[in-house]
C-alpha cells in the first residue's frame, strides 16, 4: 500500500508539472508540490520546513519527486 501511495503521489505531480503554466513563480510550485506531498500518507513534513527558503523546498520536493 505504501508503495502505491508514493506511485500515486509521483503520477499526480509529474501531470501537474506538465499542466502547469511555465511562468510559475518558485512560491507557487512550492505550494502547489506542498499540497501533494504532506498531503500522501508517510510522508512527514520536517520540523525546519517553514523556516527554508522557497528555493530550498522546491529543491528538495524535486529531489524526493526524482527519486520515487
């Protein structure tokens, strides 16, 4: 089940990066990636992650997105 869950958590990111307008700003993608992310069972917000940098969350969302 869990497996599934994260399958489910990249094929729903991966639609919304290919739906959404190019001229996103960084904050949007954020919020946008934020919303699938803790929203996926077991997958735990870190403690720091609303003192990170807008640039630094995406970075790490993608990163985690890349490696599912």
């Amino acid at each position: 089940m869990k497996n599934e869950n994260l399958n489910l958590m990249k094929m729903f990111l991966t639609l919304q990066d290919i739906a959404t307008d190019k001229n996103e700003t960084i904050k949007q993608k954020v919020k946008r990636k934020e919303r699938i992310f803790f929203n996926t069972n077991g997958i735990i917000k870190p403690q720091n992650w609303e003192t990170l940098p807008d640039k630094e969350k995406l970075k790490r969302m993608n990163k985690a997105q890349n490696n599912l």
